[in-house]
C-alpha cells in the first residue's frame, strides 16, 4: 500500500473512532437525562457533573495516586501469575498424562470466581496489599497457565524430532524448542490475564485497604458523589485501554499499529 493510501486509511480509521465516541457521549448524555427525569442519582451520573468531575482528579492528583497504587498491585500479582503459571502451563503441555489426570482439579479451580476467595485472601493475608495481589495473582494464573498449554500443544512434533535427532537433552530441547515457540502465544496469555487481572482488581480493593481505584470508587459512593464515581470509572476504564493498547504494541512493534 502506498504512503498515500496507507494515510487515508489512517485517516478514515481515526475519523470512525472520533465518531464513535462522540456518539457513545451523546448516548451516555441522553440516557442520564431520560432517566435522571425520576431519578436525581442517575442525573449525576451524566457528564455535565462527570467531566468536571475527571478533570479534578487529574488537577489535584488524586487519580496518579491511585493508578500507580491500583498499578503496583496490578503489576506484583501479574508477576505471580506469570511466575507459576508459565511452568505449570509447560507441565500441562508437555506432559499428557499429567494433563489429563489433573484437569478435573484445573478445570473446577479456574471456574472458580476470583472474588469467591475474598474471604480467605482477607482472613489468611489480613488487609492492605497482599490480598488485593493474591486475588488478581488467582485471576489471571489460568489465562497465562492455559494459554501456555495451549501453545506447547500446537507446536510441531517435527522440531522434537528433529532437537531429539540432534542429541538434545530434555533441558535443551525445552530452551531451545518448546520456549522459543511458545513465546508468541505466551506474550498473548498474559495480554489476557492482564485484562482479567485489571478487571478483578477494582472489586479486590474494596477490602479493607485504603487507597487505589476501587477504594476510590467505594469512597466516592459513601459520599454520595455520583459525579466523581462516574469520573472515577471513566479514569478506570481509561488505563485499563492504555495499558492494554501499550501492551498490544510491545507484543508486535512490527505490525501495523493502526488497527487494534
């Protein structure tokens, strides 16, 4: 595609998003003004009040605050996820009979709702930042540890054949063989659980700690400030997009990144 072609479609693509929004606004703006008419809560929900309301947390700080909290907690759990379910995903892929024994057990604990170990999370770990991790860290461990099984499955026996011809010992043929392959759909899995983790996140910090987003949320609610929850789920919604969006970049820098 020429230059010339590859902006006009730029150009059309970014226009079409533009309109999008701008239509989702003026839907957002509608339906609180229809149901405000009987109802002064969801009236505040709309963006005369929500607007004025995200422009604040940004102004005085509030929002950074919380995002590298809510961030930090994300990030740590992340890292546990990945820390244990890259290994048991190889293990799952690997090794059939270790899969096919320990799916009844992998199967039931992944349909389990991460919030369902609230309870658990807070009377073992007490309150403050572990629970919050330990919730997003059982999040987003099926995702990476699936994902990664999925992968190891999908390779092509003839690079085992072919490393196994070569005299390779089952440490070389993992490094050299199965991680280089599985890469890709590795890097994807934990995209994934990064969306899943970001998700369960906001509802795990509104136990008993007292600071990031979703004690923000919890917090705009007691006051009785819809316009600041409203401005709050925008923000949430808002880096959730972006870290998703940068994360998409650092998974393919090669590819056109103008459609995501």
């Amino acid at each position: 595609m020429s230059n010339t072609g590859a902006f006009t479609s730029r150009t059309r693509l970014y226009a079409a998003r533009v309109a999008t929004v701008a239509m989702a606004c003026g839907l957002w703006w509608l339906g609180t003004q229809l149901g405000g008419r009987n109802n002064p809560i969801i009236a505040q929900f709309g963006p005369a009040d929500a607007v004025p309301a995200f422009v604040d947390l940004w102004v005085d700080g509030s929002a950074i605050r919380d995002a590298i909290t809510s961030l930090r907690r994300l990030g740590v759990g992340l890292l546990i996820a990945v820390g244990l379910g890259v290994p048991l995903g190889l293990i799952l892929g690997m090794r059939a009979g270790v899969e096919q024994a320990s799916a009844p057990v992998v199967q039931l604990l992944r349909m389990i709702s991460p919030l369902a170990w609230a309870p658990a999370a807070v009377s073992v770990f007490g309150i403050g930042d572990a629970p919050v991790t330990f919730l997003v860290a059982i999040a987003a461990i099926w995702p990476v540890a699936l994902g990664t099984a999925a992968g190891v499955r999908a390779l092509s026996p003839g690079w085992t054949k072919v490393a196994r011809s070569l005299g390779a010992a089952p440490i070389e043929h993992l490094q050299t063989v199965v991680l280089p392959g599985v890469r890709p759909q590795i890097l994807t899995s934990v995209r994934l659980a990064l969306g899943v983790g970001w998700i369960v996140l906001v509802p795990a910090e509104m136990l008993g700690v007292d600071s990031g987003l979703g004690y923000a949320v919890l917090n705009a609610r007691d006051r009785l400030d819809y316009g600041q929850l409203a401005a709050t789920i925008i923000v949430i919604g808002s880096i959730g997009y972006m870290i998703d969006a940068i994360f998409q970049r650092l998974l393919s820098p090669r590819r056109n990144r103008s459609v995501r």
